[in-house]
C-alpha cells in the first residue's frame, strides 16, 4: 500500500489511499471530503493539487487548499 503525503493548508501529514477512501484521516468531516474529492481527481498520476470549496449546513464556506503526492 501506498503511502500519501497530505499538506492541508499548510499543514502535512502522511495517510493511505484507502484511508482516504473511508474518509476517516481528520476528525472534521468536510475536510474527510475535500480529501477524497482531490484524491479522486488525482487518479493514477503521483501529485495533485487544487484548492476545494465546500459549505457547510449553515452556508458557511470552508477552503481547503489540498496538495496529494505518492511517497
């Protein structure tokens, strides 16, 4: 298995694929999302980086800034 390495508004991490996947690598649920909309997107290339925009049930709006890279 693969390992990933995740930096989240500036903030790095290592994971897996299937971690990812089971959205269970952060304890906030839309950045469990972002996640795994980057990963996906990443398919089968080595990196990927995007900036993903989500809201929340009040309309409130979170940025995330995602880089995604195979260790």
């Amino acid at each position: 298995m693969a390992k990933i390495r995740v930096i989240v508004n500036g903030v790095h991490f290592y994971t897996s694929k299937s971690a990812i996947k089971k959205q269970c690598t952060s304890d906030h649920g839309l950045q469990n999302t972002a996640l795994f909309y980057a990963l996906d997107r990443m398919g089968k290339d080595h990196g990927f980086a995007t900036t993903v925009v989500l809201y929340d049930g009040k309309m409130k709006r979170y940025s995330y800034d995602v880089q995604l890279s195979v260790v």
